[in-house]
C-alpha cells in the first residue's frame, strides 16, 4: 500500500480522468483516499441525442447540468456492471485499488473483460432512461462499475455511446471532497430514413391489378432492430387483393420465418431482424414490399391515393402514390332520328391507333355491346397521366344498320367524372330506292281492270242487239 497522500490522489485522478473521458466526465483534483467511506451511492444516467459526435459539447464533472444538455432520449436500455478482480469488487479506499482502476486504461477493452484477465463481470443492474431520457441506479456501493448501453429503444441510432466505466464515488473538483452521487450524460447520434412508393398502373379498364410497390433505405444502427413493420390501409376507390414479394437487397425473404401478416400489417419476425441487422452491418440496406390492389370506382376528381405506414423501431414514415382513372360514355343513336338509341352495337377500345389501312394494333382493352339505352360507359384507368388517348372501333352494327364508312373513333379521355367524356356515334338504317309493284295488290288491279272490261264488252253487245230488234 502507497503511503504517500500525493501518489494515492494522482492515482485517483488519473484514473478518474480515464474511466469517465467517454461520457463527458473527467477527473481533476487529487481527493484523499482515506476519505471514501463504504457506503451506497447512486449513478443517474442522462441520454441525449446529437447529430454528430463533434456536437457533444463540454465534458461533464460528475454533478448535475441544469438544464440537460440536448433532448432527452426515452426507452433507452443500459446495464451497469460491477467489476470484480480476481472475483473480489475493488477497493477503492486503498491506493492499490486505483491502479487496478488505472491499469485498465481510458476505454474498456473489446470484449470486455479480455479473456485470461483477473478481471471480470459481477452483478448487473439494467436500467431504462424514462420520458426525460434520465434513469437512477440506487444503491451502488463503492467501487468500480461498466456501463453498456444494450438497446435504443424507439431510436433509429447511427452512434451510441461505447461502454464506459464509473467510479463510485467521483472526486468533486471545486472542494476535494467525493460525490457519491454521480451523473453522467452520454450522448448518441440519431438517423433516421426514407421510404418511398410508386405504382404501376396499367392502362385499361379498371378492376383489374394494380401493383404497388413500397421502397425503405434500411440505415445501419449502432443496435439491432427491435422492430419493423409495413402497412397499407387502402380505403375509397381502392380495395386490397394481397401482399405480394418482401426482398431485402434483391433477395426474396420468407413468409412466416421472415414475416408474419398480423391483422394485414407486414410484421418482420425476429429472425427477419437479423436479417436486417447483417444487411446493415456496414452500409444501409434496402427492403421492398409489393402490395396488390384493384381500383373499384372512378372518384370525381379521378385521383386515385394509397398512403403506406412504415415503421423501424417505432419511427414512423408514411410514401404516398396516387393513379388516375376517367370514364368514356358511348351513345348509339341513329343518324336520321337522334332520339332513337340503338341497342346491340359492339364496340371495341384500343390504346393504340389502328395502322394505315384500319385494321386494329394489338389486343383490345376492353369489348362491349350497347345496352337498351344505346349506352356503354367503361371506367378507365389513365395512369400517371392527367388524360389519355384512347381508339374506339365498331365492329358489328345495330340490326337493320350498317356500320360507318369509317368505324374508328379517336376519343380523349380526361380524369374524373367532372369533364365529360361522352361521344355520341351515329349509325345509318338504309332504305333503298322504289321497286315495281307485285304480288296481291298488282293482281287484284289487273282483275278489277278486267272485269271492267267484260263489263263493257257486255254491254255493247246488248246495244247492238236492241238496234237489231228495232229495226
């Protein structure tokens, strides 16, 4: 044992100066020794978060900041070691015990402790940093302790803090005297993410499949992930079919070991996080969620939205995409008489125009034939686009009619059910020119001619026989 006062304070402070150096705390005065007293004592920890580690700011002195310096981190998860050499705790009343505090230098070695050494782990007090983002471990006796922060909570965290040690008590450097309450007030560095969404909207009638595809930059965390999960709550003119693929870099992960669908929410299982946490060990990562859907009306504006929910440790970001859809109402009517409506007509509509010579490029969207009110109305989906372009041809007329010269009708089609898309084509009912009479009416004039002519012919009979006799 060291007899000297001065030799027992540098060993103090030089070691005090070390351990805490990493949360802010460092040691400055050469307090005695012989005055530390074997009682319980206390360490409150006070996380914050910065944007860089170069905005840390002063270092701490052991005793309380008022107010705390940056925004208080909840949730946060700490254990506080008791360190033990050769299975005994130190003493810290004794200078012998200070070079065993200082021989293990500024930081804990990785793993801590290394392996073959006499020092080691006894017991452990875990704490978590409440609403404030401060938490008190009580009843602390004297000795050293190593403090690790284990997980962040609801914190997307770049950089936390490296485990450190603490002494208790913690020279005071205004009176050196010992404060056996000790704060400090380690700082990590938040990130946070992007998520994006887009849609591929085909062009044609709508009820058909509409893929929606959600995109999340996974940052790299100093912790592992404790959650992530991915919803789509679809609602108005959009209705959900099913979930499709769930990749992380390109790779398909599987359903129920990697995700589980927990009342249509996409919940990452714990082995689909630890997928996440080696993607990201050294860079970001990237997932994709497909999410299947059907459009199922055309809303007045004709913008269709679907807003998606995702959340990384509770952080919550909500990518927005939205489609377009319009209607075209067709009217079959005839040409000479417009209020007559004409059933029956079959119509075909293409999204591309007919070649040189008429004839149809590529599979028709849609077929339909005109119901009792000479009408058909197709909902449509126009993509991304505010209008789109669409062929419309006829290809069998209305009985007793002949289709047009030109069958094809170009027809642009707005979003929404505002503009009116509506396009009224007419159809000619031919009559043919005047033909000679036949058949019963031309047979009855010619017998009603003939007995006229009989009649005649008896009657000039009778003449000449009446001037016969008179005679």
């Amino acid at each position: 044992m060291f007899s000297t006062t001065g030799r027992v304070g540098k060993l103090i402070a030089t070691a005090s100066t070390l351990a805490l150096a990493s949360v802010g705390l460092i040691g400055v005065t050469a307090a005695n020794a012989e005055d530390i007293v074997n009682k319980e004592g206390s360490l409150t920890i006070h996380k914050s978060a910065v944007e860089s580690f170069d905005d840390r700011g002063d270092k701490g002195d052991g005793n309380i900041i008022d107010p705390a310096p940056g925004p208080g981190l909840a949730g946060v998860e700490f254990e506080i070691h008791e360190v033990l050499f050769q299975g005994d705790p130190i003493d810290l009343t004794v200078s012998e015990g200070w070079d065993k505090v200082n021989s293990l230098g500024a930081t804990p070695s990785d793993p801590f402790p290394a392996v073959g050494s006499d020092f080691t782990l006894g017991d452990m007090t875990p704490v978590v940093t409440g609403a404030d983002g401060s938490v008190t471990a009580n009843g602390l006796h004297t000795g050293l302790y190593y403090v690790e922060e284990v997980g962040s909570g609801d914190h997307l965290i770049s950089q936390k803090v490296e485990p450190f040690f603490v002494t208790i008590p913690y020279p005071n450097k205004a009176d050196n005297t010992w404060n056996y309450n000790v704060h400090v007030y380690p700082k990590n560095v938040k990130t946070g993410f992007d998520a994006t969404k887009t849609v591929d909207a085909p062009v044609g009638l709508i009820g058909q499949n509409v893929p929606w595809q959600i995109s999340v930059k996974v940052p790299s965390l100093a912790n592992p992930y404790e959650s992530l999960t991915i919803a789509d709550d679809m609602t108005g003119a959009l209705e959900f079919v099913s979930w499709g693929a769930v990749t992380l870099n390109g790779t398909t992960l599987e359903p129920n070991a990697d995700y589980e669908i927990v009342d249509g929410v996409i919940v990452f299982t714990e082995n689909g996080l630890q997928l996440v946490d080696t993607a990201t060990a050294d860079a970001e990562a990237t997932v994709v969620v497909v999410v299947n859907s059907k459009v199922i009306a055309v809303p007045e504006d004709g913008v269709v939205p679907n807003v998606a929910s995702v959340k990384l440790n509770g952080n919550e970001e909500k990518p927005d995409a939205s489609t377009n859809v319009g209607q075209l109402i067709i009217n079959k009517v005839d040409k000479n008489d417009l209020a007559k409506v004409l059933a029956g007509a079959e119509f075909a509509i293409y999204a591309s125009a007919p070649d040189a010579d008429g004839n149809p490029v590529g599979e028709p969207l849609a077929t339909a034939p005109t119901d009792v009110n000479g009408v058909i109305n197709w909902k449509l989906h126009l993509g991304d686009k505010l209008s789109q372009t669409f062929w419309v041809v006829e290809t069998k007329a209305p009985d007793g009619y002949v289709l047009p010269a030109d069958p094809w009708t170009e027809i642009l089609v707005e979003k929404g059910t505002v503009t009116a898309n509506t396009v009224e084509i007419k159809n000619f009912s031919p009559t043919g020119p005047d033909l000679p009479l036949t058949g019963a009416q031309g047979t009855l004039l010619f017998t009603v001619a003939g007995i006229g002519l009989m009649v005649a012919a008896g009657g000039a009979l009778m003449v000449r026989r009446a001037r016969r006799n008179h005679s």
